[in-house]
C-alpha cells in the first residue's frame, strides 16, 4: 500500500465550481441533478470535474449521471452451485466492471432480503438481479421505487415480471432422444423431488420424447432426494423391477453417480449393458465418475448472462415482460459412449 | 414495482442547506468533508440531512462520513469452492449489510484485478478482501493509495501486510493423530501436486504425528494431481507395495472417493481394514461417498470472518500484520469410525 493520504490535495464541489466559472450551489445542483441549470452549464461543471480529477469520486459522478454502474444480485442460494455461475454470466454480461455488481446472500429469508434491497436502494443501484436455488416461483421482489428487477433461474410468480430460467423440459428431452438415438427401449428415470418444478419438467420432457418413441417410460418418475444415496437406492428398485433396463436418466449428477455405483455393484457394465445420463454437467461430479458421465448442461451461466442484458435493457427504458428459458445441450461422455474410454 | 418515480419531490443539497440555515455552498464542503467547517455546523447539516430523508442517498451519506461503508472482495477462483465460504464468513462478520460486499472475480488475471481495484477506489471502498484457491502465497495487490487490504485464504508475499489462512499443518496432525488413537500403525497419503503449500504443509503435519508416534508414513507422501482418478491409482500403488496398509490420510475429499473405489475393488473393508481420512469437509462428497468420509474441515467460514474483522480494524485504524492460521476440526463419519453405519 502506498501511504499517500486522501484528504486537502483532492478535488472538492469549490474546486470545481472554481474551474467551471459557477457557484458551488450550481455545482451542487448539478450533483443533485436539479433541473434548474442549463445542458450548457451542466456540460461545462462535469467537463471541469474531470479535468480536476474529480474522477476518483465516482459517488459524485453517479449523482450527476443519476446511476450508479451498480447491480444488486440477490440470491437465496448462498452463492452455491446453481447461482454461482449465474452470477458469473452477470458479470460477464455486465461488461468487467462498467457495470459492478453487489451481492447480497439472503439466506431464504425474508427479513434479510428485505434489508438488503433497502441498503442496496440507498446505494442506488441501476437494478437489481434475483437468483436462487431452484426453478420453482418465487414471490415478486418488494422494491417500492421504479427500480427494474429480473429474475434469473428463480422464475417471479409475477407473469409480468421478466423471468430468465432454464429449460428443464428441453433438458429431459435432450437425454431422451440421445437414449433413443443410441437405440435404447427401456429407459429408467431417478430424479429428486416431486415439489421441485425442476424435476418434474425434466420427467415431462424425457416421457414425451419416449412415448414418441414408442418405448415408454419404465415404471414411472422415480421421485426421491437430491442424493447419491437415492441415486443408489433406486437403481436397485428399478433393476429389480425391470432386469432388462438399458438406459438410466438421472436428474442430476449426484443421483447419477449413485446410479453407476448400484449398476457396477449388480455387475452391469455402463455403458454397454445400462448407459447413464446425468444433469448439471457438474464438472467435479461428472468428469471424477466411472466410467465420466455424460450430462445435461442446463447453461447457467447463459441464464446469468441474457438476465443481465435483460437488465441492462430495462435501465435503458426497454423492459422486457415474461418467462424466457435458455437453452441447455448435452456434453457427450463414456456413460453413453460405447465406444469411448471407460 | 411501484411506480412511483424518483426525482421532483427527492430531498436536494438545497433543501439540507435550507433547513440547517446554511448556504448550499456550505453542505457543499460538508459533502467534501473539507475542513473549513465548524463541527456544530456540520453536526446541523447532517441532522437536517436525515430530518428531511437524505437517507435513500447513500451515496452523498458516505461522503459526509469519508465512509462508503463497501468493501471489495476480490478473489481469483471465480467463487468457486474454496472462496464462496470465504466470503459468507466474511458477510456474516461485516454485519449483514452495516457494511456491504463489492465481489470481483478477477479469474487470475493482473489486468483485470488491475481494473477492478480502479473501479472500487473509485467507488471508494473502505478496504479490499482479497482471495484465491490456494494456500500459495500471491503478490501484494497494489493500492495506490491508503486503503486497506487484508488476504484470505492466499496470503500476500509480503509479511507485513495481514493474511488469515487455512492451517493445513494442523489439518495433517488432526488426521494423524486420529488414525493413531486408532491404533492404525500402517499408515499412506495421497495428495495433490507438490507445488501447493497445502499439500506439503499438511503431509509435514502427517508425518511428524506419526514419526513422533513410531509409526512413519509408508513409502512418501504420493503427491498427483487433485482428482478421483488419482485417489484410485495411488491407493493401487500403495496396495502394491504395503498389503499390510490399514489406513489411508487424503489431502481432499476428492481423492478420498477414489481411495475408496480402489479399496472396495481390492477387497478391502472401510473402515475394519483400512481407515479412511478426506480433507475439506465437502458435504457433497464426504456424505455421499460409501461409506460416508471422516474429513478435516478447514474452517474456511472463519477465514473469511476472521479476514473481515482484521479489516474492520484496520479501517478504524488499528491495521493487524502477519500470518493468522485459523483451527481446523475433524469431522468423523464412517469412514473411521468402526461402530458406525456403513
């Protein structure tokens, strides 16, 4: 650290008042953005700022411009996996800076998510970004100014609200048409929750693409935790129920590497006797398995990424309105790939 | 969102300077804190100031106090795993919002981090976080002016500035003396690349439990890379040449869930035949492995809030210097523990 002090040496409003020709009342009523002064004059006060190097002070600046390049991204999901990469698609979107972004981990609770949008108000923030853990809907966020809201991954029950989330259906589709592209017949489903949008969207989209088939679902959704352990568990149920399985589609990575472990332990080999399908394409989950996983990669990051130009839209006066799904793609690997390394 | 707009009917520089009896001019240099003010008249200003709702403007606030009440948080690791609890640690000690969080992923590259403390100066943070993914030291982030940093997790080359990391020493004792008490005396590690810090510290911890206890480490420590495909082949390597093995301490969860693939594939039972040890208490992986893994958590949460609290002091002007290593703790789950579920 350089020990030069902030302090006399910088620029003040009287400095540059001085240099503008203006009273300090003008230069603070540029500051306020008061519209009791000319464009003309208004020119001349934020040109003489920058010269003076008034520039440090971008909370003067943004009082001029009336924005503060700032973002609040609130999330329920304590910044874990799911709005991590969400967040960095923000960023990314966001232009390196141009525009920053706040953070704030609500913690699924109300209070402190009401807190947050009062502080991140008082900072007058652009807008704010609302992301969480799951596709099911959320309540509108309370913001009780003309500050636009997106919702990314975490959809608004407001249909009026723009909403950025992924597309589950298309995520159980995608894994049904490679199963059947492979030529696999009896496809088992193990996914999480029923309450969770997410997993039933995935069950919806993988059906319609198996009955098209004609080669229906074996049993039915096998609804259960987010575990390995339920990934375990209802490979055994299934394979005891149907010894001629071919296929699994897993609702995420975790429940597939559960999947895999039950099938080696009932001595089927993936992918030549059962091939596997997981979701998340969770690179650590995935790429560490035996044989590594192929995956649905439902495009977080695209998901963080189109909210924050949706984002940048509504600040510009253009708000969009609705529920947009992003596209997820499959990354092919050994699970499904007979003729690839196991 | 209301409609409601900002603007007309939002409290001015003006309306403070009419109700404290005082000319816009003079809130002016009360805004720059520049020094030509009686502490009365100041203290009047900002009590009309709060009287007539100057609050929703932070940003004039902080320049009152010569505070943003912001710090930066600048990590390298795209708020990955190691650096997200990091930061919630540090959320959690700067009060919930008393004071708010800028993060900036700098993704390892000087000219980015280069950019975002430009852009957080100019914000005018109080003080900048920084972070990174490993335990290697980094050099010190060049502020040019007197703003304080403190590093988390990556300490800073240079021994004055103030880092709070991980103990990974005690983490290879914890682990040791565990196996120990045990009674394991056949004991291998398997750990990372031998560049990282961490991996060496925590196999020097190892070693000197186990040298003091009259058992040392079998063969080396078996540094590789930080995956499951590497816990699989350095348990067959150390299966090879000590049949006799009866514990395995890994430098992460990762490779831990690989140790225990090749375990189970060679016959062997965890914990009856061989005790199993992970390091980073990854809750994914620890609990869904089979059976679930003991592992030293690193105490990452207190990092990040230790981090913060050193630099909150040093914003009040009482700056700490040095290395702080914070405890770490084992976790024991089945992987150790023979009376335990399996």
């Amino acid at each position: 650290m350089n020990k030069e002090r902030p302090g006399p040496t910088r620029a003040t409003v009287r400095d540059v008042a001085a240099r503008a020709g203006v009273s300090p009342g003008t230069v603070s009523k540029a500051l306020n953005g008061t519209g009791q002064i000319s464009p003309t004059t208004r020119a001349r006060i934020v040109a003489a700022a920058e010269e003076i190097d008034f520039r440090p002070n971008a909370l003067a600046r943004s009082v001029f411009e009336r924005r503060s390049y700032t973002v609040g991204l609130i999330t329920t999901d304590s910044f874990e996996r799911f709005s991590v990469p969400v967040m960095l698609g923000a960023e990314d979107a966001l232009g390196a800076g141009q525009m920053s972004v706040f953070l704030c981990d609500s913690r699924d609770d109300p209070i402190r998510e009401r807190h947050y949008v009062e502080v991140l108000l008082g900072r007058r923030v652009d807008g704010f970004i609302v992301t969480g853990r799951t596709s099911n809907e959320r309540p509108p966020l309370h913001v009780d100014r003309d500050v636009p809201v997106v919702y990314a991954l975490t959809p608004s029950a407001d249909p009026a609200d723009c909403s950025v989330v992924v597309d589950d259906e298309a995520a159980g589709r995608l894994a049904g048409d490679h199963l059947i592209r492979l030529g696999r017949t009896a496809v088992g489903h193990i996914t999480g929750p029923e309450w969770f949008d997410a997993a039933r969207r995935r069950a919806a989209g993988l059906a319609e693409v198996l009955d098209a088939a004609g080669h229906p679902l074996l049993d039915k959704p096998w609804y259960g935790g987010w575990t390995e352990a339920w990934g375990r568990q209802a490979t055994q149920i299934l394979l005891r129920s149907n010894p001629d399985l071919d296929a699994i589609y897993c609702g995420s990575d975790l429940l597939a590497r559960g999947a895999a472990d039950a099938l080696r332990d009932a001595g089927r080999r993936i992918p030549d006797d059962v091939a596997l399908i997981g979701t998340d394409n969770w690179e650590y989950i995935a790429e560490g398995a035996r044989p590594p996983l192929t995956s649905i990669d439902l495009g977080l990051g695209e998901v963080g990424r189109l909210a924050a130009r949706r984002l940048l839209d509504a600040i510009a006066g253009q708000p969009h309105s609705g529920v947009e799904r992003v596209a997820c793609h499959l990354v092919a690997r050994a699970s499904t790939d007979e003729s690839g390394p196991h």
